[in-house]
C-alpha cells in the first residue's frame, strides 16, 4: 500500500500535536513535531538576551542560525522523538508559557522559517509522515495527499493549555493562557512569511466539543481513505 504524506495544520492548543503522534503510531508513519522546532529556537533566542528582556536583538539571532542545531530523538519509554538543541534535550523547557509567549514572535521572522521549512521539507520527502504546525498543508507540502485544518473556539483551547501546564507545575491563571492564546492566533494569522491559514483543499476539523477519542478515531478513519485512494 501506497504512502501519504499528512499535513496537519491549525490553531495553537487544539491538540494537533497530540492527534498527529497518535495517527503516526497507529499507521507507522514518522511524526514531526514543527512547533517544538520554533519553540527550540525560541528557547535559544530567550537564553540568549535575544528576547524576552528589556529590548529585543533578533538581527543577532538571525545571525547565530547557522550554529542552531536541531534533531529529533526517540524516546521508547514515551513512544515518541523528542526535541534536542545543540545536542541537549529541551523537550520539557520548550513547553512552558514563557516560551509560549514568545514562539509566534519568532516564528514571523523571515530567516527562522526559511531554515527550519528547509528542515521539513527534507525530513518529508519519502512519504509517510505525518507533520504538524501553521504551513504545513500551504508551504511546506503543499501537494500533500491530506491536509488537514484543525479549530477549535479560543475558550476550549486556553482551557486544555491551562489544564496541561497545571499538570506540569506551572502557575499560571486562565486569564494569561487566554490572553496567550488570543495573541498568537493574531500574529500567526497576519505575520507577512507563511502566515497560518486553511489550504484550499485542507479538511477542517473543528474539536471543540470532541473528546481525544473521538478526535483520533474520525482522523484515523479519513486517512485511511486517503492512503487506500493513492
């Protein structure tokens, strides 16, 4: 049987990451995880004095992005590859909202993109992946056999987000995860490189009222229609 390519694209916190590993298991395709990619570099552009001070020097970043390195280790004992930085595992450090309030900041710039679309680009060309991120289905694979829009109301999302980092010991209020959510659904929609937006051919997935479950199994079920057409 014939191999696809699946882009998954959407808001933030609406859970595409997690739909996207449980479809790669399940038809043993690669995952890629392109927003841990943006939070990485965001995270370097933060240790840096980049961002996230007084001022922003972002030109200083753009000039250091030949010396960022990413790649994605597996984790067996978690079943899926985790995010490393120049060598280190940064898959927990990625995942805070201090890097959260930053990552759409640095994913607008020009240079970040150009790199890291070259990365996938290159970790997709033999099929069978599944990709998830803001332009998967519209610049990076655009000829994608499946594409895939996912929404969801802001409420839904800033209340999983708020759920998900209480669950990893953050302190943070509901307010600010709304607050977060809202911002970066406005500079990923209206950045000028590779803003985010619905593929003309992309399938829109609304999961506001939908539980993992039932997300995972209506996914699993349109791909394998795909995969049996190609």
């Amino acid at each position: 049987m014939s191999k696809i390519t699946i882009a998954i694209d959407g808001f933030s916190s609406t859970g595409k990451s997690t739909l996207a590993k449980q479809l790669a298991k399940a038809l043993g395709y690669v995952y890629v995880d392109t927003g841990a990619m943006y939070r990485a570099v965001t995270l370097f552009a933060m240790r840096n004095g980049f961002i996230g001070g007084e001022s922003e020097k972002l030109e200083d970043l753009v000039q250091l992005l030949p010396k960022i390195k990413l790649r994605f280790e597996p984790n067996e004992a978690l079943g899926f590859s985790e995010m490393y930085l120049n060598g280190e595992n940064i898959e927990k450090q990625i995942r805070t909202l201090e890097v959260s309030n930053y990552v759409s900041r640095v994913a607008e710039i020009e240079q970040v993109r150009y790199k890291l679309v070259e990365m996938q680009k290159e970790m997709g060309k033999e099929k069978g992946v599944v990709m998830d991120g803001r332009d998967i289905g519209t610049v990076v694979f655009p000829d994608a056999e499946l594409k895939v829009f996912m929404t969801a109301s802001p409420q839904a999302r800033a209340t999983r987000r708020y759920k998900e980092l209480l669950d990893r010991g953050e302190k943070v209020s509901y307010e600010e995860v709304l607050e977060n959510v809202q911002k970066r659904d406005y500079i990923d929609s209206n950045r000028e490189f590779s803003p985010l937006r619905k593929a003309d051919d992309a399938i829109e997935f609304d999961n506001s009222d939908m539980g993992l479950k039932e997300q995972f199994e209506r996914l699993l079920s349109i791909a394998r229609r795909f995969i049996e057409r190609a």
